[in-house]
C-alpha cells in the first residue's frame, strides 16, 4: 500500500500544530511555566503535548485546595 500525504492533508496537520503551540504557549506564560519550551513541544505532536501539559503541568484532574 503506498500512501501519500496530500497537500492539504499537510496543511490541516500545520493549522493544528500550529494552533495546540499557540495555545500551550499563550497558555503557560500566562500561568507562568516555561512558556517557551511548551510553545515549541506544541509543534511535534497533537494531542499528547496539550494533555501532558494540562495533567501535569496545570494539574485539572486534581480538585483546587
């Protein structure tokens, strides 16, 4: 099976790389983490960086004290 990745296959994979660095960066320096290695963990992989960052990092599943 051969498979080729279409040009706009490849530009909607930008748009939501692009998108999950921008927020993760926006997000983190806003909460005063590491803005900039998280905008540029944001650009390899979707959407394993976003979850991390918001398990670990923002801690969501744990109740505020």
């Amino acid at each position: 099976m051969n498979r080729h990745l279409t040009p706009s296959l490849i530009v909607l994979l930008a748009v939501i790389l692009l998108a999950q660095s921008i927020f993760l960066f926006l997000n983190a320096r806003k909460h005063n983490h590491n803005y900039w290695l998280w905008g540029i963990i944001g650009l390899f992989q979707a959407p394993i960086p976003i979850l991390l960052y918001l398990i670990f990092v923002r801690k969501i599943l744990q109740k505020n004290k």
